[in-house]
C-alpha cells in the first residue's frame, strides 16, 4: 500500500496517524513455520469478545436492574422484540464458548512454549483475560434473576464467606448485605457492564499489543523457507476468517434452535432447589466435598489460590529457550496433571447429579428436555424448583416411575389414572413422546 494508492479519506488519516504504515507493518507480519489452523484461537476469542460486547448492549437497552423487574424485561425482550430471543441465545452460547476457546488458547500457549521470552507479558496478560472472563461468566449469570441464576450466586458468593478473617465482611460487601436482594443484583450489574467491560479492553489492548511487539512465536518445528512466506496476510487471515464464520454459524444454529430464556423469578424460600454453580466453577463446588468443615476454605481459597499463583508464574518457573515440549517434560507433566485434575473434577460435580449427568451425556436426554419446554409442561410440573404446582413435582420422578410407565403417562394419562387432569398427548409422535420420558426418567 502506497501513498499514491490511499484514497482522499486515507490521505486525510495518514497525516494525522500512522494508519497505512500500521496495516502495512500488521499484514505483512511473517509467521515463524507459516501460517496454521492452530493459530486460530486468539482471533476467535477476539470475536466472541465483540459478539459479547454488541449483544451485551442489545440486552442492556431493555433490561431493567432490579429483582421485581429483571426476568420481566428479558421475558419482554424474548417475546416481545424483533430477534430478541436470538440477541438473547447468541450472548448465551458465545459466553459458554468463548470460556471453552480461552481454555483451549491457553492451553495450546502453554503446550507451544509461547511465554518465554520474550513474551512473559503476552501470557501475563493473557491470564488475567481469563480470570476477566471466568467474572464476565459469574455475574452475568444472576442477572436475570432467575430461579437457576439466583442460587448458583447463593452457592459461588458463599464461597466467599469460607475466607479467614475476612470471610463474612467479603461476602456481605459483594452481596451488598447478608443475603442476596437489590444491592447484590446492582453490584453484579455494575460490575458486568462497566468495571469487567474497561478491564478487559484494558487488558485486551495491552495483550495485543505485547503480541505485536515480541512478534508470534510460532511453532517449535523448524520450517522450510515456504512456510515462511505464508505470513498473516492473506493466508493466517484467510484461516481465521474461515474458523470464526462456521463458529459463528455454529453459535446462530443454537441459538435459534436450542436455547430457552430463563422463566421462573428467583423465590429465596423454594428449598426445593438444588444449588449448583455454572460448568466452569463446577471444579470448585467439588472441590470443596474433599475439605469438610474448618477445612472449607482450604479448598475455596488456597487451592485456587495457588492455582492463579502457578498460572501467573510459568514464564519464571520455565525461563530455558527450549520450546519442544519432549524437552520440558516436567512442565508439560505438571500442566496436563493440574488440567487433568480440573477436568476430573468437574466431571465428578456432574456425575454426582444424575440428571445433569444423563443431560450432558444423552443427546436423547437434552432433546426431551427441549420438547418439554416447548410444550409448556412447566406451566404446571416443577422440576428443581422451577415450575408451576398445579401439577406434581417432577424433580425426582425418575426415581419412581419406570421408562414405560412415563411413556404411557405421557401419551394417555388416562390409561393409567382416570382421575388426571393432564390431557392426551396427542399432538407428539411416537419419537417425541419417548424423549420426553426419557428426560423425565433421568430425572433422580
């Protein structure tokens, strides 16, 4: 790109910044083994951060901070406005996938030995974007103040109080009091909307920047000299395009196909709910199972603790130029054992309740589970505290009945009790009714 190339607006801006000298020096960047499918992670967490930001300010001109209004104005915006509902399952499905992403890039950084030097900051960085993230994701979810939301900030903010000393002044500084109410709901929104949002820009900027100025790293293999002229632009570019467009695809098709909004307000006196936190803290909540007692915060504050303090000080602990991971065995070992035991973890919180067990594992499950409240069977059945009481609970039916019997009861209630106020499902196929029973068997 030349002077002479740059139309009258480019012209304009290249006297008073250095546009053209930045996008020349950004396209032409040369990356170390050319460019590569695994290099797409840092720019699809750049475009979930701004699938975010856009839905987050789409939601916000409607939603109201307050516990008597809050499930209200994301009810009316679901219902009521143009793409609402699709505005609401995209921020949603991107928030769960871009905590996923980060993982992912996290862990390929620390697998490619791309914090050394000179790129102990790009990691920095990199890691406090993740913890921003982790909030992003913990006070987002009891924004809408519903039944789920409500409780799983019960379980994460009581957390807090397990703290030494300073335990119940945390926890009440954050809830805004001893219990959850208005202030806890404008604290969570203040900081959702304005402290994270500035943070991560902050950190966001600084990250690439960093990035810009030690250069990629590349892959640890050596590359021929063909590899080398694969640079950003057009081929990284092209490759990256090409991962956030079907990601993007992705996230639309699940939220246009598999997300319900959040429908039952938060009753703090329904102990019919069972408290869990969301997937990513779910290693937490386990966690504390191994430390009864005067041993809580243990498992609540150290572990983690030390967990962020050995995230943070890896580009010290390894400070060798050798990047091939078959030479830094210990820190691979030590890396794939502390991820390991994370995922193990959370994978035993989700064992550990057999509906979400059966719901993260049986496609057949998630499929009864949407038929069920597509049909509007909540209306009177309630099933972990959310529903309406006209009807039976539902939460542990599974337990009860058997896989045929639901089946039945599902299709002609009145086979099996001629008093049943349910009417004939008679509108569901065959295959529609046995998903549905299905879900409601794994309900235990």
């Amino acid at each position: 790109m030349t002077p002479e190339h740059d139309g009258h607006l480019g012209a304009w801006l290249n006297a008073r910044l250095p546009v053209r000298q930045f996008l020349v020096s950004f396209l032409a960047e040369r990356i170390p083994g050319g460019a590569r499918w695994a290099y797409v992670f840092g720019s699809i967490c750049l475009a979930l951060l701004a699938v975010q930001f856009v839905t987050g300010a789409a939601i916000a001109l409607f939603y109201v901070p307050a516990p008597n209004a809050a499930l209200a104005s994301i009810s009316y915006l679901s219902s009521q406005v143009a793409f609402g509902r699709l505005v609401l399952g995209i921020h949603h499905w991107s928030a769960n996938i871009f905590v996923g992403v980060i993982l992912v890039h996290v862990a390929q950084t620390f697998l490619y030995g791309a914090y050394k030097r000179p790129r102990e900051l790009v990691w920095l960085s990199g890691v406090m974007l993740l913890l921003l993230i982790q909030g992003f994701h913990f006070t987002g979810f009891v924004l809408p103040w519903d039944q789920k939301g409500y409780w799983a900030t019960e379980v994460g903010t009581s957390i807090m109080q397990t703290a030494p000393l300073v335990g119940d002044l945390l926890m009440r500084v954050v809830r805004g009091g001893a219990d959850l109410g208005a202030l806890t709901l404008s604290h969570f929104y203040a900081v959702h909307v304005l402290v994270l949002p500035a943070a991560v820009v902050l950190f966001a900027g600084f990250h690439l920047v960093s990035m810009r100025w030690a250069g990629p790293a590349g892959t640890w293999r050596k590359s021929s000299a063909a590899a080398e002229e694969k640079g950003f632009f057009p081929h990284q570019v092209f490759k990256d395009a090409v991962a956030v467009m079907l990601l993007l695809l992705l996230i639309v098709g699940l939220a246009a196909f598999d997300y319900a909004p959040p429908a039952y307000v938060a009753d703090p006196t329904d102990t019919s709910v069972v408290p869990r936190p969301e997937w990513n803290f779910l290693f937490l909540f386990q966690l504390q199972h191994y430390f009864p007692g005067s041993l809580e915060w243990v498992g609540t504050m150290v572990v983690p603790g030390m967990l962020v303090g050995i995230l943070l000080a890896v580009p010290f602990l390894d400070r060798g130029s050798e990047r091939h991971p078959r030479r830094r065995l210990g820190m691979i070992i030590g890396g794939a054992a502390i991820g390991l035991t994370v995922a193990a973890l959370t994978v035993l919180a989700v064992a550990s309740d057999p509906a979400a067990w059966a719901y993260a594992t049986r496609p057949v499950v998630r499929t009864g589970a949407r038929l069920y409240a597509d049909n509007a069977c909540a209306s009177c059945h309630r099933v972990r505290g959310e529903g309406g009481l006209s009807g039976p609970d539902l939460s542990f039916i599974g337990q009860k009945r058997d896989l045929d019997w639901l089946r039945t009861y599902v299709r002609d209630p009145d086979s099996l009790n001629p008093s049943a106020v349910m009417p004939p499902q008679k509108g569901l196929s065959d295959r529609e009714i046995r998903a549905i029973a299905t879900y409601l068997h794994s309900l235990r």
